[in-house]
C-alpha cells in the first residue's frame, strides 16, 4: 500500500543556512508523483515542488529543490538559504499513477514536519 | 487570478446539526478534491471530483457524509447528524485535470459541540 513517511516531527535552522526534510516514499506503481507543501499557521496548504518518479533531473524551483532517490524510495526537500518566513509545517505527499480520467489522483500525506527558523 | 476559495471560514455547530460546506475551485479546473485534516488522522482524502462524477469517493468516512459538484464548479460538502468526531479543517483542492498539481483552499474549520 502506499504510504508516505516523514520522520522529522520538528526541526530548527538558523537563518540563512539550508536544511533538509526527510520525505521516504512506498508504493508498488511505477509511476508516480512526489509533492511538497507547505502550511503556515495560517493554515492555507501551499504547493512547493513537484517531482514524477520518470523524470530525470531533480526539481528545483527558487530556493527549493527536491533530492530524489528513487532506489532509495526517498524525495527529501532542500530549503536553501532559510528566511523566517519559512517557518510552517511542510507536508511531504505522493499521488500514485499518471492521474487524469477516471483514475484516482488523490494525495496520501506524510504526517508532516514543523520547520522553526531561528535569527 | 483568483485561487481556490471556500465558505465558511469557521462553522460551530451542535452534535446532530446538519451542515454544508462550499468550495469554488480556481476558474477552469475540471479537478476538485475534499481533504479533512485533523489532529488525530492527519490530513485524509475524502473524495475526488471530475467535472461532476465522482471517480473515487472511498474517503467519505461514513453514509453522513456526501458530496455534489454542480456546473463543472462549485461543489458541496454535507455531513449530516455532525458528531464531535466530524471537528476537523476541511480542505478543497482543485488541479486543471487530475493529472496536475493540486491547489489548496484556505479550508474551513468545523467545530461540532
């Protein structure tokens, strides 16, 4: 069965460096898409990065990039740089498949880790 | 343009009540999805929207809970007879087809007394 694992309850980084989240992945369709969100106190789930098990090059988009290992079953996310805004939780998520049509895309959802940026 | 948006913000309702929650998804995406994130479960599918058919609905926790979609757009999402189990943020997700990135609303919190 799928499932999504993320083992880092909460993490602390000082500004500006980088930090890593931990995101490992189980599924038996060899096709399949990774996401990360993030979700301030605010509470609005916001879409970071998307990485599909074919593609070849890891995602990047700005400051984040995904660091996908697909032997490993792992889809870890680099925040580079940190700034106190990116203190949230950020949830790691996989939808099994290509999607589309009448297949099921829904997302099943790590349990999340809450990122504190320190000044 | 205008992101995916939902009402209420927050609903309190008595065990038994009956309530609807509402989503508009981003214009033009044929998508739409209902999550429930909560304490206990994390966050959970509950059913998935193509135009108006409901490929997957085997997140609906119960026959309390229900789901339309209307003109391609706006859906609804009923609990009936709430329980205090039911106290949950609800979050609808919209993509342009099923195969592209999911878009999140604000969610609406729900508090069953």
């Amino acid at each position: 069965a799928q499932k999504i694992t993320q083992t880092q309850p909460g993490m602390f980084v000082q500004e500006k460096e980088a930090v890593t989240l931990d995101c490992t992945y189980d599924t038996s369709d060899p096709s399949y898409g990774l996401f990360w969100y993030k979700q301030p106190s605010s509470g609005e789930m916001i879409f970071l990065i998307y990485q599909g098990s074919y593609d070849q090059q890891n995602a990047t988009e700005g400051r984040y990039s995904l660091n996908f290992q697909k032997a490993r079953k792992s889809a870890n996310l680099v925040i580079s740089a940190s700034q106190l805004g990116d203190s949230a939780m950020y949830f790691c998520a996989m939808r099994e498949g290509l999607g589309g049509g009448g297949a099921t895309n829904k997302l099943i959802f790590g349990t999340g880790t809450l990122l504190a940026v320190q000044p | 343009g205008a992101g995916v948006s939902q009402s209420p913000s927050n609903k309190v309702t008595e065990k038994g009540k009956d309530v609807e929650l509402r989503c508009d998804p981003i214009s033009g995406h044929t998508a739409l999805y209902w999550y429930r994130q909560s304490l206990g479960q994390g966050l959970e599918f509950l059913i998935y929207f193509q135009g108006n058919s409901a490929p997957d609905k085997s997140g609906l926790p119960s026959d309390r809970f229900s789901a339309e979609r209307t003109g391609g757009s706006v859906s609804t999402l009923t609990i009936q007879r709430t329980q205090q189990e039911d106290s949950a943020v609800y979050l609808c997700a919209s993509s342009l087809d099923g195969s592209e990135t999911q878009y999140f609303g604000p969610g609406t919190r729900l508090l069953v007394l």
